[in-house]
C-alpha cells in the first residue's frame, strides 16, 4: 500500500476551488482533442479514398491504427506516471499528438496518413488516464465525483462534435485542417498545461516490466484488431478475425499469470483484491459494450434509413449530450455525497426506457419521439458512466490512482471495440436476411446502382432496414438491463465509497479509511 501523499484536504466538502477548475481546464482540452480525433475523421473517409485512390479498406486503417496506438500504449501510462511524473509526461503526450496532427496534415499519400495517426494515438493515449489521474489527486477523494463529471464533458462532445467538426472543415476548406485545427489548440493547451498543472514528484524508480509490455501491449492492439475485422468480413469465423484476436488473448492471459508473480507489473491486478474497483470494472465493461455499441447504430439510422447528411445526423445527436450535460454535474455532487449506486442504478433505467423507443423503429418514426428518447437517454448517462469511475477511483490510495486510471481505460477501449464489433455483426446479419433490405442498403452505400432496384422494393428495403435497426437496439436494451446486476453492488453511501475494502480483510469487519489521493 502507497503512504498518502499529505494531509487530508480540509476543504475537500468544498465546492471545486478556482484552482482545481484550471486544473480541469487544462485537462479537458487535451482529452476533447484525443477523443474528438477518434471519429472526426470517420466522416473524412470518402474524401481519402478520392484524394488518394485507396480502397475504403485501406482507408479505413486512418481509423484502426489510431485505436490500435491508443491500446498500446495505455498501459505504460501508469508506470510511466508514477517514473516521470505526471505533468512531464501529460507536456510529452501533447507534443506527440500535436506533431502527429501536423504530420497527418502533410501526408501525401495513405500510407503516410496512417503512420502519421500511429503516432498521434501513442500521444492521445496518455492523455484521457493522465487526465483522470491529474484531476482525481488534485481535487482529493471527496470531491472525486465532481471532477469525473467535468472530465465527462469531452467523452460527450467526442461522438457529437466529432462528426459535426469534420463535416464542416471538409465543407469550408480541406481534409487537412481536421488535423490542423490542433495545431493551436494543442499549442494553447501546453502553455496552459506548462503553468496551471501542479509539480508532482516521481515516485522512487521502479525497474520497468519489459515483459509485461511485451506481452499486454501487442496482446491488446491484436485482440482489438481482430475483434475491429468482424464488422469487414461480418462473421467471427474468419482467419484474419480469429488469428490476431487468439494470439492477442493468448498474450493477455500470460500477462496475467506473469503479473501475479510479480513485485511491480505493468497494471497491477492486486487492484482487484479492492471490491469496489472489481464491482466497478464489472459494471464499466457490461455497460461500455452495451451503449457505446449502440451509439454506433443511431447515426447510422440517420445516415442509411432517413437519408440524413453527416452534419445533420451528428445535429439530431445533440439531444443525447444535451441531456447529460443537465445530469451529470448533479449526478457528479451527489455521487459525493451519496455514492454512486443509486444514481447508476437510476442512470440505467432512463438508458433503457430512452432505448427502449429504438427497438420499434419504422422507415418514418416520428423525429420528435427519436429526439426526446435520446434525450432521455443522455438524461441517464450523465447518471451513469462518471459514477461508475468515481466508484473505481475513490477508495484507491495516491500511489494507486495512475495504476487504476490506467486500468479503466483499458477496460473502456477495449468494451467500446467488443460492443462496436458485436452491434455492426447482428444489424449486417439481419440486413443480409432479407434481399430488399440487402438492395437498399447497397443503394445507399453507393454499392447497386438505383436504377437496378424497383421502388416498390426501395420501400420495402427501407422498412426491412429500419427493423433490423430495431432488432439490434433490442440486444443493446438487455444488456444495459443486464447491468442493473453488478451496478446493485456499488457503493450506496459516502463512507461506503470511501473505504477500502480489500479482499483478504472483508469478513472480519475490517475495512480501511483509504489514505487521501491529494497532490501537494
């Protein structure tokens, strides 16, 4: 266990002081550039594949060698802030994206594009655990609550404004400039970021597990990858999905045998022995696979079902964000005070009800049901996901919170790839059941030509298309239903969520106060 790094932080039932508010600041500006890069340039995808004459395959791969670095290198993420502290390595993080960007801008070819994004996720990697580190020990154990729902801002705007973002640039200018405009936001935020960020002092040197890296790090960007190609070849039962993603099991299963056995791992799973981290993790996973997979599918609906342009499926979104921006810095006070089991509790129910509308969908569902079940939605994620990380976080000791960020990124990258996989499998293989649905869909996709499709079978395709929308929302509902089970098991009270109740001492009535995580 890691001593506390100071006195307990009198203020800590304060509201967020002026300082930990540019600490925040700071913060959200790097993670809304991380997150916004992940689907900013989904929409640019057709303008590559005519600029530079690549097949949307290859193209493709803008998108997947950025995740797969974001996989990579989160797990160094925590030794790496623990050996060189936190606001050297977040400065080297923005550096890396930055130049990353600017490199992505000058790409004169695909093939230069995408090592130019490899090098833009090793730095938006670091940046989103950073962050979350940065500001959990900042603003002390009490008021942790408060702080994951300002750091949910930017995973709001990402799936939003990212689409929105890159339609408009491409629109305005050019395809670069999704790349350039980082070049002076990422400027702004390393001044800001060199001033407002607290000194930390590197914990003593700890010998680096080479073997771990070796063994996490390749083992999750191939597992994502294969669990990435199911959507392409629309079955798990293909070589190119089923290859990478064993190895990849393979490797990650060997980290964890090897991690056991020693003193200072790359994650270290002795976290697990803390219940409300494991109930956490639990929850975080089930609830990432379900909804960000199903995110996927609603503006898809609008692109394919109702003709809608990108910006304008990325405006219809806005609801869904709208709502959480309401809840979440409530849900983000009272988790302090209360915990956060009954607001996740209550933050699935509006989830499941709001996509509980998506399941009857029809070629002509009226917007305004649509737009309110979204907003019921965000309603209830703003309840939701930042609880679920406070719950995670605010039992850890200050030696222990880099380690645990790390760790629910992870388990947040890797649930978002599983749900993304398993929602685009289920809609293609109910689309590819029903042949008007399949010539709808191609003509939408710019794959048939629409003069070879009758209109009588336009219309039935179109309606075949939003039931099998419907459909997959329908496996979206159970398994956000299906996190009602772990989230009965967070904690309910504010003692509850600050105690440390590890493994080997429940049952016997002794639990720990967890040291304080402030920084000094």
């Amino acid at each position: 266990m890691s001593a506390p790094a100071g006195p307990p932080d009198t203020g800590s039932d304060d509201k967020l002081d002026r300082g930990v508010l540019k600490v925040a600041g700071v913060v959200v500006l790097g993670a809304i550039m991380s997150i916004l890069d992940v689907t900013v340039v989904s929409v640019a995808l057709p303008t590559f594949q005519s600029e530079f004459g690549a097949s949307y395959a290859t193209v493709a791969w803008t998108m997947t060698a950025y995740t797969l670095a974001l996989a990579a290198v989160i797990p160094i993420t925590g030794w790496a802030a623990d050996r060189f502290g936190t606001k050297r390595l977040y400065l080297t993080s923005l550096v890396l994206f930055v130049l990353g960007s600017v490199l992505c801008s000058m790409a004169w070819d695909i093939g230069p594009l995408i090592g130019a994004r490899i090098l833009q996720g090793l730095g938006g990697g670091m940046l989103m655990p950073l962050g979350m580190t940065i500001m959990t020990r900042a603003a002390g154990p009490d008021r942790i609550g408060r702080v994951m729902a300002v750091l949910g801002i930017p995973m709001l705007l990402g799936p939003i404004g990212g689409p929105i973002l890159g339609g408009w640039l491409i629109d305005v200018a050019s395809w670069h400039w999704i790349f350039l405009i980082n070049l002076p936001i990422g400027i702004f935020a390393f001044i800001a970021a060199f001033r407002v960020l607290p000194k930390d002092q590197p914990q003593p040197s700890e010998t680096f597990d080479f073997v771990g890296m070796a063994l996490l790090s390749p083992g999750l960007a191939a597992f994502l990858y294969g669990v990435s190609s199911i959507p392409e070849h629309g079955t798990v039962n293909n070589a190119e999905v089923l290859v990478p993603a064993i190895i990849g099991l393979i490797l990650v299963v060997a980290f964890v045998f090897h991690a056991l056995r020693k003193d200072h791992p790359l994650i270290d799973l002795h976290l697990f022995l803390n219940r409300h981290l494991t109930i956490a993790v639990v929850t975080m996973s089930l609830f990432i696979v379900a909804f960000m997979g199903a995110g996927l599918l609603f503006p898809s609906y609008f692109l394919q079902v109702r003709g809608e342009s990108t910006l304008m499926a990325g405006v219809l979104m806005a609801p869904q964000g709208l709502g959480a921006m309401i809840t979440m810095p409530i849900a983000g006070r009272l988790t302090d005070k209360i915990g956060p089991g009954k607001l996740v509790l209550g933050g699935i129910v509006l989830i499941a009800l709001g996509m509980g509308t998506f399941t009857q969908l029809e070629a002509d569902t009226p917007y305004s049901l649509l737009l309110g079940s979204l907003f019921v939605m965000g309603l209830g994620m703003g309840m939701t996901m930042m609880p679920i990380m406070t719950a995670a976080l605010a039992s850890l000791t200050h030696g222990e919170v880099a380690r645990g960020s790390t760790l629910m990124n992870i388990v947040q990258q890797t649930g978002g790839s599983i749900g993304t996989a398993v929602m685009s499998v289920i809609l293609t293989n109910h689309i590819l059941s029903n042949d008007a649905t399949t010539a709808y869909n191609g003509v939408v996709t710019g794959v048939v030509d629409p003069a070879q499709v009758p209109p009588e079978v336009m219309a039935a395709g179109q309606t075949g298309l939003a039931h099998a929308f419907g459909d997959t929302f329908l496996v979206g509902v159970v398994l956000v239903v299906i996190c009602l089970i772990p989230a009965f098991f967070l904690p309910r009270s504010k003692q509850e969520l600050r105690t440390d109740p590890r493994a080997e001492g429940e049952g016997e009535g002794d639990v720990d106060q967890a040291p304080p995580v402030m920084l000094h």
